[in-house]
C-alpha cells in the first residue's frame, strides 16, 4: 500500500513536472532610467526646473567669491591693520556668513531634489502605465525594470515603451 501510494505520488510529481517545463514564460525588461532620460517632456521638465533654480545657484556662487574675499582680506591684514579685536569681528562676520551661506545652499539643493524626485515620480508613474499596456497588448508574464544582470535584446522593451510614449 505504501509502495504504491509512492508511486503515485512520484509519477504525479513527473507529470507536474514536465507540465512547468512545457509552459512557456514571455519575459520582458525595461529601463526606466533611458526612457525617463530620452523623453521629450521629462527634459524640458528638468530644463525648467534647472532655468528655476539657476538664479539661486548663481546667487550661492556669488556669495561664495564674497566669502572668499573676506577670507583672504583676513589673511592679509591680520596682522597689520586689523587689531586683534577687529580680527576677531572679522573672524566671527566670516564664520556666521559661511554658516549662513552653507545652509543656504543646502536647503536649495534639497527643494531642488524634491522638485526633481517629484517630476521623476510623476514620470514614473506614466512610463508604469504604458509598459502595463504593452504588456497586455503583447502577452507578457513578468516585466522586470532594468537592474537584472543581463538581458537579452529579445526581451528588452524600451525601446517600444519609448516610442509609444514619444508619439503621444
């Protein structure tokens, strides 16, 4: 009774077996970054963004050269014209006008990356819909995003994905 219960089981698990083997899986794979990246409209969004921030960006340059000019007038004049309590004034101007301008340049880089991260996600999220739709319209089982080691150019759609989405 028990050998044949085994061999029951075992040509059960055969026929399971050859029935996994036998299905055929369509696997494709994408890469979000080249399409994010080739898009017309996801450049002009960054070319906006960037126009946006530039006047803060050269604002952060313009007062890193002045901070560097207070610098080097420390330098110069420490020990000549600048009295020792003048010399600690200016050290002091220098030390709040860094501070002042490290924060200030950290808090536009960080709305500037909140801004990308946000147009990036609102992107994502239309590349997402398109490649579900292409793969329904083609019978896929399993779409990857990009980050598998390798994949053949035979299950890569990117460049399907990148043209619906350019045409629209």
């Amino acid at each position: 009774m028990l050998k044949r219960s085994l061999i029951i089981v075992a040509a059960f698990a055969a026929v399971f077996q050859t029935a996994i083997v036998a299905a055929e899986v369509k696997i494709g794979v994408y890469d979000a970054r080249k399409i994010l990246e080739s898009l017309p409209s996801v450049q002009k969004e960054f070319k906006n963004l960037n126009a946006e921030f530039e006047p803060k960006q050269k604002e952060i340059a313009e007062k890193q050269q002045a901070l560097l000019k207070l610098k080097e007038d420390i330098e110069k004049n420490a020990g000549t014209i600048y009295s020792e309590a003048d010399l600690q004034a200016k050290q002091l101007e220098w030390q709040s006008k860094r501070r002042e301008l490290q924060l200030y340049a950290e808090d536009t880089e960080r709305l500037f990356n909140v801004r990308r991260n946000e147009a990036i996600r609102k992107f994502q999220t239309s590349v997402d819909s398109e490649v579900t739709e292409v793969a329904k319209e083609e019978g896929f089982d399993l779409i990857l995003r990009s980050g598998v080691m390798f994949a053949s150019p035979k299950v890569d759609i990117t460049d399907k994905v990148l043209k619906r989405m350019s045409s629209k």
